[in-house]
C-alpha cells in the first residue's frame, strides 16, 4: 500500500468530487452572487475535499453539498447538517471569509505526538511546534472532522471522551487529553465574552470532542505520510480498534 502526502490525497479526493460537484456551475452561481475569487476558488476546494472523502467512506450515497453566502464568523466554515437537527443529510460550506479562515489556520501549529505521549518538532522550550499545516492540510482537516460527524450519526459507537485517557495508548491518548485541554480553554473563553449557553454548547459536546480527537490524529499522520486505507481506518476508528 502507498504511503500518500498531503498533496496525494489532497488531489485525489479533488478528482473524486469533481465528477459529481459541477465545479464550473458552483463558480459561476458564487460569482453571481459577489463573492471573491479566492473564496470562491477555497470553498470550492473545502467541499471537494469534504465530498471526495466522503464517497470512499459512503460509497453510492448520495448526499447535499451547499454553498452559504455569509461571512464565516466564530469559527464556523463548514458543517454536516442531518437528523434530527435537518430533515436530510448535508454539507454546507460557508464562503465568504473564508480565504482569510484558511490562511490564519495554516499559522497555527499542528500537534505532533509519538508513541511515548511527547509533543515532537517542537522549539527548544518544548512547547510551541514548528510544523504548521499547509491549505491543503488545513482543508483535508476540516474534510476529516465532518465526515467524521456523518459517521457519528450513521453509525451506533461510543464517542472518544476524556474518560478514555487511561484506556488508549499513545499517541492516540496524546490528541484526547490534547482536545480535553483545547476545549477547557475555548468554553473559558466563551464564558468570558458572555456568550450563551447554545452557543457553547454548540462547540463544546462530545461529537465535537469526538471529531476533534480524530481530526487532529489524522492531520498529523497525513503531514508525516499514510496510506489511504489506514486514512479511511481511522477516520471510522470505534474504540478497540485504535492503531498508532
């Protein structure tokens, strides 16, 4: 099995998704409607990765891919929608603002973490890493996380949770305790600015602590190389079934 960059599969689920998404309609609708190029060229690019990794994991199940015209704002920039909050299941991708989005995320250092539990390529302090995503990666990222959330919702498992620190090895143990932090710190936050209790909870959850672990797992295996199957493996990895 060939070991894939970020690029590799970056293009593959491009090509996957072009056949079915009418990229040149998809861009001629969203400048119709006035937005930028460059956002119009990135979320296109998001739902391509969204939708192709979707088909290899939901093979012949057709599914929504929608554009939403408003500004990304508080972190939101592409969600899976179905029941029992929709009536079908769904992708949406936010447009406008997302250029922006993408670049601010390829400033923030991916968390690399090895089979001992210790955050690696770091800085000499050994804290702040020093290997930050490329837009591929940060799209392939958010792919992974709503994909992951269609699996949640198809799927009867029990979430990835904090309560699973002393049950998992390293380093998938590593990215729970990493997401518990990174969610302690982001609902502190909240409650600081005074926003409500909906809107919280909205971002703080299990599936979203579930999809987080996951994503970020995945991102790090995708900078350092994987093949596509364990890629697909692990973004429907159910515990019992963790691998490093």
């Amino acid at each position: 099995m060939k070991i894939c960059n970020a690029f590799e599969i970056f293009d593959l689920f491009q090509e996957i998704a072009f056949s079915s998404l009418e990229p040149e309609r998809i861009r001629r609708e969203l400048v119709k409607r006035g937005k930028e190029k460059k956002d119009i060229e990135l979320s296109l690019r998001l739902m391509a990765s969204i939708v192709g990794l979707n088909l290899r994991v939901f093979p012949f199940q057709n599914i929504s891919a929608d554009f939403i015209s408003e500004k990304v704002c508080n972190d939101l920039v592409s969600a899976y929608c179905g029941p029992p909050f929709a009536s079908e299941e769904g992708y949406v991708v936010w447009v406008e603002g997302i250029s922006e989005y993408v670049i601010k995320r390829t400033k923030i250092g991916l968390i690399l973490i090895n089979n001992d539990g210790d955050i690696v390529d770091n800085c000499e302090d050994g804290f702040f890493p020093t290997s930050f995503p490329m837009v591929q990666e940060v799209l392939l990222g958010l792919a992974l996380h709503e994909v992951r959330h269609r699996f949640q919702r198809n799927n009867k498992f029990e979430l990835f949770s904090p309560e699973d620190i002393d049950d998992i090895q390293y380093p998938l143990k590593g990215y729970i305790d990493f997401v518990d932090y990174y969610q302690s710190s982001r609902e502190k936050i909240f409650r600081e600015e005074g926003k409500t209790q909906e809107f919280i909870e909205k971002r703080i959850n299990p599936w979203e602590f579930d999809a987080l672990v996951i994503a970020n797992f995945l991102m790090a295996k995708i900078h350092r190389g994987i093949t596509i199957e364990e890629l697909l493996e692990t973004v429907t990895l159910t515990k019992g079934g963790e691998n490093g």
